[in-house]
C-alpha cells in the first residue's frame, strides 16, 4: 500500500488504482460522466478533472493513478472552473430541450449541471448537424442530446460483441451511431436496449407507444387486457424511488386496475404455458432424434441476433413463441370465445422490462387473421410514466391480485423466468418429473443462477445425462454458438438470453445511474433476488401444477404441442 493526500486527508491505497477509485473508497466524491465502471475509462468528456501537486495541466482522476506522496486537490478553483467549463461546452452542442425530454429529472447531464453550478449559456453559435432516427421498431436515436461519453458503445461491444455504434467523422463533426450513420433497423441491431440503459442523456430511448395505450383505454369499443411481465415487479418501484430490488407486484396490479384495463394478467401465466410447450418439444427433441442442442427462444433480442448472425443455427430454436405472445394468443382466442368477445375488439398491452419485444408483436408470424396477438408493448419506465400521467400514488396503493377467473395463476417456475437460469430452472423443474414420473421435491437449480458469465450443470434424469449451459448477452452466447456450428457442442438444452442477467436488466427497465454503477451495487443480483424471493412465496413452484393450465389443455389446447397448440403458440423464423 501506498500513502497520499487528497484534500489534505492523508489515505491509503493500493498501487495501480486511479485516483477516482480512491477517492470514492474514502468518500471523496469527484464527479464523472462518461466514465462507467467496467465500461469506459478513458479519460475522454474530463469532468473529473483534479489537480495533482508538481502536474502542470489538470488530470482525469478516472484514468490518472495514484503515486507514493502524491498529493490530490480535487476542489481547487482551477479544477471546478475547467470542470464548470467543460460541462458548459458539452451543454452548447446539446439541444436543451430539457422540458420535453425523456430524460428531464433523471438525466445525468441535468444532474451535473446542478452539481457544477452551471448558471449560464456560456458558448453559443453553430451546433452539429443531427441525426434523428425512429425507423427501428424499438430504439430512438437523437445525436441532438448526445454528448459523446461513448457509454453506448463500449456496451454494445462489451455485452453483444456487435459494435453497431462507434465514433464517426472528426472534431466538431463527431457523432455517435451506425456506420456511415446508417438507420439501426438498416444494421444488425439485435434491439436489446442496452445502449439505452446506459446512456445518461435523452440521445437513445425506447420508442414510446404510451399514447397507443390511452388511446385504447379512452375507447369504449375496445376490451383492453393488460399482462406484466415476470421482471417488472423487480424494477417498477424504482420509478417511484424506492429501492432497487423491492418487490411491488401487488401494487403494481392495483395501479393498472385503476388505470382502467379490464383484465390484468401476469405474463408468468404465459411462462407456465411455455414450460409446458417447450419442454414437451424438448422431451420430444431427446427422445426422436430431433435436433440438438435445442435453445430458448423467449428473449426477442436473442431471436434477432440469431436470425442475423447465425442464420444457420435457427434449427435449434424451439419453435415457442415468448410467453407474452402465447399469452396474447390464447386473449383472442380462448378467452374472446369464452367470454363471447370479437377478438377484434380486444387490446392487449404488455408490460415488458424489454425494448425488443415492441418489433417482436410487430413479426407477421405472431398475427392470425391480420389480428395482432399483442397490440401494444410498454417498457417498465413507460409504465411508471403511465401511472404518473394518471395521477395514481403508487407509493401508498394497496397490494391487489391479479384477475383469477382464467390467466391469473402462476407457479415459482413462471416467476423465475425474468432472471437469467430462470427459464432453464423452471423448464428442469417439469422436464425432470416427466421424464422421470416423479414429483420432486429437490427443485432448485443453484448452478444455473446468478450474475456470472456462462453457467452449465449436468443431470443424471433417469437414464438419462443432460448437459445444460445458460448464457445472457451474445458474448457470453457466442462461444457456445460457435461449438454448435462446429459440431463439437455437448449440451443438449441451452438458455439464451438478450440481456446481461436476463430480463431483470432488460433495456426497458429503469434506469440505473452512474453513481450507482460505479458503487458496484449489485443491481442485477437485487432484481433477481425479488424474483427468487417471490417463487419460494409460490404454493405452486412447478408450471405443469398450475391449474388454470391444467384446465386450459383439458378444455382448449388438448395437449402440449397438439395441434391447436402449434398453430397458435409456436413460430417460425426468418432465415
Ligand atoms: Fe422476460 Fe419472458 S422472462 S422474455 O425475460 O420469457 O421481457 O420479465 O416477459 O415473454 O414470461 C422479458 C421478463 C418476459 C416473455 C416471460
Ligand atoms: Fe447495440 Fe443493443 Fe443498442 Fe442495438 S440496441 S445498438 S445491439 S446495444
């Protein structure tokens, strides 16, 4: 260890560190922005720009390390005018719409220039020319509100290995976005959302179709259902501050009553139905000689991903539509015939941690008859605007139920399917009492849990050996996928997953901000932690004892993958 001074506070540090590192360790708070722990590092916007004794020019304390004697003043007046300045620069080339932004109040540039004292319009004149791109069907893109932190890009590489965003043109023409600043529906953009989730301005967003939805619920001709997925009840309650990883779903079910939707449902029922669809396929798959490894096809990002980059694998997809779908599917279907229901009269709106999923409901394979199977996708974070927008006080709300009357029943195996391992978990959970006709007690799967890179167990079922792998974020995918191609793979099932950590981190969630990320605040840990929580809560923790599915074979779907069955709750893909 060495020693130092900042702020004429003598510390100790371990050699090699960055002078930001220790100083947060010793609760000395230099403000950033582009810097992102295990992102970005590099210096570049120099907002945490110190003085060192004996350095003639002010140095990045993310970048600059910390030497034996060396003495830090990170809030001299030269270093909070440069800082100040900087800010002001960044804000001249920024489009200050701050009113209309979908970032106002949580904006990490509005937070700075709070922060810094940032009083002025200090540089005014010409500005670059912006590129304002809505053609994909998730992600908005505004170079208008970019302030080239480079965040963005260093989280597409990072966790899909893609680099679909880069640094293009020089100087003042510097932007952030597609090659030759192409449109992201025009590359090979898999919509994940992580770039949005990362950036600390309004220059990436989800696109919004929350006035879709207040239209729907203003229209007296139209039967609006509502369903949330698994992951939301995770995060929703950070939209209203409270702590990251608290549980609402019983508030969040009250809210969207008082929204005015006629039926709430939980997108862990359509979870259950897919256990029961894709386990039958896998079962089926092993026994017959079908093709091998099969993989998850729940995650929309994945979908995508696959279909651009490995067209030749889609063979191993299970051909499963994602729970949600399958769940707006069996809307217009089983529930407008019992409830003698024009399916055509019926909205169905998801609630979804996840940008993806708003092109997935656009795919022509997930429509019948021209009828959309879901209508409108909403993120997390739309959600909370929803609830805001409507005057509701979620914070004081009392927790409701679901709807029971039909798809308002899940197992712990539904719940799970929001954090990585999750779907693995719960598929093991009905695959393994199937195969081996047993009701097992011993159901939890610890090896396929958690936050680390890629996970893999291997089961004795029967007679059986099943070698399972679970990866979320196409780096962590891509090995595996390689394997496949080359013949060599051992696995039989795998899990794959858009997102870091699964859907608890999907790019619709809420935002969780640099200081937090730098902290090292386990985030994703918390989300699923709920999750977990919620399933040991569960009477039912195995989807094939969910009854309402149970009775929905018995009367509609006959068996898993029956007829019925195939034509509206599996897909095909796009080669
Ligand atoms: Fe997910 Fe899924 S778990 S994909 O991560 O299979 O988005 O939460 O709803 O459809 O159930 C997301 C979450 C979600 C689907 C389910
Ligand atoms: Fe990259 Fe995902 Fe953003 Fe597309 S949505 S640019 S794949 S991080």
């Amino acid at each position: 260890k060495i020693k130092l001074t900042i702020n004429n506070r003598q510390v100790e540090a371990y050699e090699g560190k960055t002078i930001l590192e220790v100083a947060r360790e010793n609760g000395i708070h230099i403000p950033t922005l582009c810097y992102l722990k295990d992102y970005t590092g590099t210096g570049a916007c120099r907002v945490c720009q110190v003085e060192v004794e004996g350095v003639r020019n002010l140095c990045a304390a993310c970048v600059y390390p910390v030497r034996e004697g060396m003495v830090v003043k990170t809030n001299s007046m030269r270093a909070l005018d440069a800082r100040r300045r900087v800010v002001e620069l960044i804000v001249s080339n920024h489009s200050k719409d701050c009113l209309s932004c979908i970032r106002n109040t949580n904006c990490e540039l509005q937070r700075l220039c709070q922060e810094l004292g940032v009083r002025e319009d200090a540089f005014q004149g010409a500005k670059t020319t912006p590129t304002f791109d809505e053609v994909s069907p998730g992600v908005v893109r505004n170079t208008a509100k970019c302030i080239l932190c480079g965040r963005c890009v260093a989280a597409c590489k990072k966790h899909q290995g893609l680099g679909i965003l880069g640094f293009m043109e020089r100087g003042f023409k510097t932007k952030v976005g597609p090659v030759f600043d192409r449109s992201l529906n025009d590359v090979n953009c898999m919509q994940c959302g992580q770039c949005i989730n990362v950036c600390p301005v309004g220059a990436l967003q989800e696109k919004e179709e929350i006035h879709n939805v207040i239209e729907a619920l203003n229209n007296p001709a139209k039967h609006v259902v509502v369903q949330t997925a698994p992951a939301v009840r995770a995060s929703l309650g950070e939209e209203f501050g409270m702590p990251i990883g608290t549980r609402v779903t019983g508030k969040m079910v009250a809210a969207l009553k008082l929204l005015g939707f006629d039926k709430v449902y939980d997108t862990n029922f359509g979870a259950d139905l897919t256990i029961m669809e894709e386990g039958y396929e896998f079962i089926n798959r092993l026994q017959n000689g079908g093709v091998l490894p099969m993989i998850t096809s729940c995650s929309p990002g994945w979908i995508n991903y696959c279909e651009k980059e490995y067209p030749d694998l889609l063979d191993h997809l299970s051909s499963c539509k994602s729970p949600h779908m399958m769940l707006g599917a069996m809307i217009k279907s089983y529930y407008a015939k019992q409830h003698q229901l024009d399916p055509k009269n019926i909205y169905v709106v998801s609630i979804m941690p996840c940008v993806a999923k708003k092109g997935e409901k656009e795919r022509s394979q997930m429509m019948k008859d021209e009828m959309k199977d879901v209508d409108a996708v909403l993120t997390t974070r739309e959600l909370g605007k929803l609830i805001k927008m409507f005057g509701v006080n979620f914070i004081d709300l009392k927790d409701e139920e679901f709807d029971q009357d039909m798809f308002g029943e899940y197992t712990g195996a539904g719940v799970i399917f929001g954090a990585s391992g999750g779907v693995m978990e719960a598929a093991l959970r009905t695959v393994v009492d199937v195969l081996t006709n047993q009701d097992l007690d011993n159901i939890e799967y610890h090896s396929v849990r958690g936050q680390r890179g890629l996970k893999e167990a291997s089961l004795q079922v029967g007679d059986l050996k099943v070698n399972v792998a679970v990866a979320h974020s196409m780096t962590i995918a891509k090995p595996l996928l390689e394997e496949i191609k080359a013949g060599t793979s051992k696995y039989h099932f795998i899990e794959i997953m858009g997102c870091p950590g699964g859907c608890i981190n999907g790019g619709g969630q809420s935002y969780v901000n640099a200081l937090i990320r730098n902290s090292g605040f386990d985030f994703k840990g918390a989300r699923a932690k709920a999750l977990y929580d919620e399933d040991r809560a569960m009477p039912a923790r195995k989807s094939h004892k969910n009854t309402q599915i149970q009775k929905l074979y018995d009367e509609f779907l006959e068996h898993p993958n029956s007829h019925i069955a195939h034509e509206l709750l599996h897909t095909t893909y796009d080669k």
